[in-house]
C-alpha cells in the first residue's frame, strides 16, 4: 500500500497533530523536558554526562522516520532545491531567531501554547505573521 502525502487530507493531518501532541506529552510526563526542538539540538553537546542519551534518540528518531515510514510503504517527497545558499542563509536566521526568542517553533507553538504561556503566544504571533510575509513578499512581490 502506497500513501500519498503530496494530497492533503484533514486526516493526515490530524494523525500528525496526534502524534506530535503524544511525543511532547510523554516527553514532558516521562523526563520533565519541552518537546522544543533548538533545545534539544542546540544542547547536545553541553549535556553529554548530564542527559544527552534522550536527546541523541530524539535526533536520531528524527533524522531515521523518513526511512521507516518508506520502509512501510509509503512515499516520501523529496524537495528541490535549487539554491542551496538560500537553505543556508535561513537556517542561520532561524538559528539567531531561535536564540533571540528562546526557542522556537515547537517549543512555543506546541508546547508553550499548551501551558498557555503569555510569551509563547506573541512569540508564534510573530512566526505565523513572518511567514504570511514572507511568502506574500515571495509569491506576489518580486
């Protein structure tokens, strides 16, 4: 069996938001840690005698579902990228974006909106209205 995820459906979308709520519930309820992922990456090296065993397993959960997933049928898009300077350039200003707003994206949007956190909330504010910009300004202005 095939699934294709380039066709959006609420369902598959509801079965990410579920799995995604589960893995920061448990990673919360079973090591008192955010499911924030600047956090987790950014410290894996300074927590090596401390608790870096969970963060290597997150990361290496991460970087290996793809293949799991294709391994059980289904089909995993790979995007083009023409410009491999622009993935730089953005990686580097979500990093100092990260550093600057202490954390990011998963942190606040998942889990800092589920303790119904003040700063998390105008911190996503601030990514859902950079990113309705940004591609308004991508697709419409130049």
């Amino acid at each position: 069996m095939s699934i294709n995820w380039l066709a959006f459906t609420p369902w598959t979308a509801l079965l990410g938001g579920v799995l995604i709520g589960v893995a920061a519930s448990m990673l919360l309820w079973l090591n008192g840690r955010i499911l924030g992922v600047s956090g987790i990456v950014g410290n894996l090296m300074a927590s090596q005698q401390k608790d870096g065993a969970w963060r290597w397993a997150w990361l290496v959960g991460v970087l290996l579902s793809p293949y799991v997933f294709q391994a059980l049928g289904g089909q995993v898009p790979v995007p083009e990228i023409p410009n491999w300077i622009w993935v730089v350039v953005a990686g580097l200003i979500v990093g100092v974006g990260t550093s600057m707003g202490s954390g990011c994206t998963s942190g606040h949007g998942v889990c800092g909106l589920a303790r119904l956190s003040r700063r998390s909330l105008v911190a996503v504010l601030c990514f859902m209205t950079s990113g309705f910009v940004t591609v308004y300004v991508l697709r419409h202005v130049l």
